[in-house]
C-alpha cells in the first residue's frame, strides 16, 4: 500500500472532522466513498489483524443496516471470512472513518491522539 487512504461517508460528522485533522496537519490521502466502494477483502483482512482479530471493531455497530441484519446476535456466530465478506459487500456495516496506510497504519473510528500517535510519530 503506497498511500494513504480513508473511506469516509460524506454525512458523517466524524469522518468530516478525520479528513479535516489530516489536510491540518497536511497529510496526503485518497478519500474513497465507504459506501459506493467499500474497503476490499485484503484491506479488510489487515484492518481486522492490526485490531487483534477483533470482527466487531470492523463494524458499525450504531447504523440501520447492522441492526436491521441482527448482526449484534449473529456476529459471535460468524466466521472472520462470513463476516469480511458481508463488510466488504455493504460499506453500509463498515465502521468509519476506516483508514489504512503504509507502514502498518490501520485505524476505525477517528480518535485524535490515537490518529496522532499512529501518524504524526512517524
């Protein structure tokens, strides 16, 4: 992975305010619609192995579609594979902002000093 990028949603608060702290602190990125282009399978797979395996850190656990899918009572049940392909067919249940870069950067949500510690000590 080359650069930097984020999948952002254009009517979140939070990813508004991600892309904002990066352009502050002028760190190049490419922005990609979360719902129009979800993260892929291999983007994904990385998210879930920098986050200790963990599958609900991967998921939007407030919005409609991971509630309408029931998935809070499926989720334990799923394998990590079932579970990457539902997120990488609907961007929809990916939490966001969900950012990846090179040198092993792998953030979902946006907290700052995390985002600080992850990007700016390097």
């Amino acid at each position: 992975m080359s650069a930097l990028t984020i999948y952002t949603y254009a009517n979140c608060d939070t990813c508004r305010r991600a892309t904002k702290w990066l352009r502050a602190r002028e760190i190049a990125f490419v922005e990609k619609p979360i719902r129009e282009t979800p993260p892929t399978p291999g983007e994904l797979r990385a998210m879930l192995a920098a986050h200790g395996g963990e599958l609900r850190k991967l998921f939007n656990t407030s919005g409609r579609d991971y509630r309408e899918q029931k998935l809070g009572e499926k989720l334990p049940t799923l394998t990590p594979e079932a579970a990457l392909k539902l997120l990488a067919a609907n961007g929809n249940l990916v939490k966001r902002p969900f950012l990846l870069g090179p040198g092993g950067v792998a953030q979902v949500g946006f907290d700052e000093p995390v985002w600080a510690g992850a990007l700016l000590a390097k």
